[in-house]
C-alpha cells in the first residue's frame, strides 16, 4: 500500500528515534538485533537490552585503532560488553573525551565471526543522526515480533545500505529575494532532500547565464566562523570574500551546504575541537572520534547546481577534491579560482595541516 513508509522515511524516523535514546530493530536475511546509539541510551533501556541477551558495542576501525581494540570486521569492531559496566564504559568507548585523562582499560574482547552487517547498519544509522558513530546492539530471536509489541521503528539492513549511500533526490522548495551588501539582485533558494535530511541553500547573485560556466562557491556550513566569526577557522573570511566576489562580478551562485564540520554536525565539530585543545590536529582529532577525514557528500552540491541549470563552473576553492568530485559528478570545472582569506595566528596551524594532510593549496 502506498501508506507504508518506503525505507527512506523509515530511515528518517529511525535516526529521530537514535537521537531521541530510542533504540531501534534492524534485520536481515540471517538475524535481527535491538540497536541504540551509544551516544543517547540510558541505563533503563541499557538494562532492557541486556535482558534480553549479551550486548556488544559496535565502533569503527577509526575508534578501535585508538581503544586498540581488534578490529576483525575490517571497517569496524564489536566489542562485547562485560557484565559489570554501566552506560559510563559504553560512552568511553563511543566518546573520546577522557582517553587521556581516564584511559579505557583492555583488553576490550572483540567478537569474530557470524557476521557484522546488523552492526555497520547501526554505525551508519547513528553517524547520519549527526551522533558519535557508535551503537550498541543486542541479537534478537524474533526481529519483528520484538518491533510490534514496542512499537519500535524496524529497518531492513539490505535495503537500508544501498539507500543510505544513494544521493537523495533534492527538491527546490521555493526562492525568494533578499537584496544583500554585496548585491541587492540576490536571491535566496531552498532545497529539501525527499529523504528527510537537512535542507540546503543556494544564493543566487545576479541572474548568471546558464549556457556559460558561473562564478560559484559551495561553502560548507560553519556555525563557529560563519556566524560568530571564530579565530579557528577561516570560514568566514571565505564565506564574505565569496559573495563579495559575486558581487563585483554582478553574478555568481554560492550554496551554503548543511555539512557542519564536514559533515560530521555541530556537536562532534565541538568534541573534535576540545581533542584539538588536547594537542591533536583537526584530521587526528576526527579520526578519535571514530570518522574519516571529510565525512561530506559533495554530489550534494553538484546535483543542486545542475538543478538549478549550471553544467559548468569557476570554482572558488582551494581544495583540489571539490574540483575532482564536482568533475566526477557531472559539473564542469572550468577553473580552480584561489580562495586565500582569512590567515590569522589561531588558523595558521589549522591551515597548515589542511595543506599538508588534506591536499588544500596554500
Ligand atoms: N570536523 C571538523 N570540521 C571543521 C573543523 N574546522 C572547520 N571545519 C568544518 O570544515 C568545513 C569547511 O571545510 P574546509 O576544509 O575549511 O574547506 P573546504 O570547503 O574543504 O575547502 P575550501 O573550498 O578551500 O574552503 C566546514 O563545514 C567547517 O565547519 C575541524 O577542526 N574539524
Ligand atoms: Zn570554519
């Protein structure tokens, strides 16, 4: 019937429900498991888990390099969850915030076999709920018959891979003028993905001709340097040389992308930045916490600017990946246009380790 949720919307309610500490069923051809997000369970739910088995909790390979946990899934680690921890042993192993002062005492048993694919749905589910990507799952007979008597949210882990590495289709809400410093001919658009994730603005100045390559810059939000004009960064020094830009040339489109912290949201940017006070690099920091480097998906970008009928562009951008995954996506790069701005004393290591470690052209 078309009432039932596709797996889309029930991947959606599924990470309202992580976010919320609702843990939630996810199956497959060969088993089922209660999961919760290691982030936002609380005891009472901790202890309906164990009642109905061993628990385990699922880090990346990232986290478990750190907590030399082994990781013999490859991309991620199970851990079994000795009888005698609390919901404090399961957050030090999702969060990385005491690993100095309280370091997390092995040796963490890892599980092996009979596979892991319950548990990197889980690791996904929580990562796309902007959560610590860490869950805790618990097998269970009767995956189904568990979600109905709940009233639990129950995903089809086969189906919610493919789906959740799919680029969503992006609806253009609606637009609006908004006659700005830099250009009065501005306008606002709104982009909403059908999958139920953050919505994505395109700022469009002037009316920039669709049969020639636009000046454009895909700006990746950043609470911090955008809007409170943080020294860490140079966001935004980028963010207004970018429009400024567009606004001397009479035309340009810049996207401001709802990828905070590339991608990883505003809460993990912030632990990341407290591992950064501990002495590790933006890149080292991400890693503790159990994600990659950039966690952001750039077909984002391309798929809103070939909506809005741009197949080329001059993009303002110092990092040559931009360039690759725009080309790579279907939007011509005509010209990589340096974006240098921004240098301050509290940025320059920041930059410097953007250069070195992730390509970015100084
Ligand atoms: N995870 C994490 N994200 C950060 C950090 N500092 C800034 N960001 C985020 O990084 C994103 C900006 O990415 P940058 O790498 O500065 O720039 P870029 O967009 O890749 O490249 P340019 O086009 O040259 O600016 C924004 O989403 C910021 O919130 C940090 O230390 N850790
Ligand atoms: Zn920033």
């Amino acid at each position: 019937m078309a009432l039932d949720p596709t797996i889309a919307e029930q991947l959606s309610r599924a990470r309202a429900d992580l976010r919320m500490g609702l843990p939630v069923v996810i199956h497959d051809c060969c088993g089922a498991a209660l999961a919760g997000a290691a982030e936002t369970l609380d005891a009472t739910r901790l202890a309906d888990l164990r009642a109905l088995g061993s628990p385990h909790v699922a880090i990346t390979a990232r986290r478990a390099e750190t907590l030399k946990a082994r990781a013999y899934d490859g991309d991620l680690a199970r851990v079994a969850v000795p009888d005698a921890v609390d919901m404090g042993w399961i957050r030090g192993m999702a969060d990385p915030a005491n690993d100095l002062a309280m370091p997390m005492k092995g040796p963490h048993v890892s599980l092996r076999g009979g596979g892991a694919d319950l548990s990197r749905a889980a690791i996904a589910l929580a990562k796309s709920a902007r959560l610590l990507p860490a869950a805790v799952l618990v097998p269970v007979p009767d995956g189904p018959a568990l979600a109905a008597a709940h009233g639990l949210t129950m995903i089809d882990a086969t189906a919610a891979g493919p789906e959740m590495e799919a680029a969503s289709p992006m609806r253009d809400v609606i637009s609006g003028r908004v006659p700005m410093a830099v250009s009065e001919a501005g306008r606002v658009h709104v982009f909403r993905p059908d999958n139920g994730a953050e919505e994505h603005y395109a700022v469009e100045i002037g009316r920039p001709p669709r049969d020639r390559p636009v000046l454009a810059r895909l700006h990746s939000a950043c609470f911090t340097g955008d809007v409170l004009g943080s020294l860490k960064c140079d966001c935004g020094p980028q963010l207004r040389a970018a429009l400024a830009r567009m606004g001397e040339d009479g035309a340009g489109v810049l996207l401001y992308l709802n990828q905070e912290g590339r991608g990883i949201g505003l809460a993990n940017k912030m632990r990341a930045y407290s591992l950064q006070d501990q002495g590790f690099d933006t890149v080292e920091a991400n890693h503790r916490l159990g994600f990659e480097d950039d966690e952001r998906d750039f077909r984002i970008g391309a798929d809103i600017l070939k909506r809005m009928g741009f197949g080329s562009v001059r993009l303002l951008t110092n990092n040559p990946r931009k360039v690759t995954m725009m080309q790579g996506h279907g939007v011509e790069v005509t010209e990589r246009v340096p974006l240098q701005v921004g240098l301050n004393p509290l940025n320059a290591k920041y930059l410097d380790t953007k250069a070195k470690k992730s390509g970015h052209i100084l």
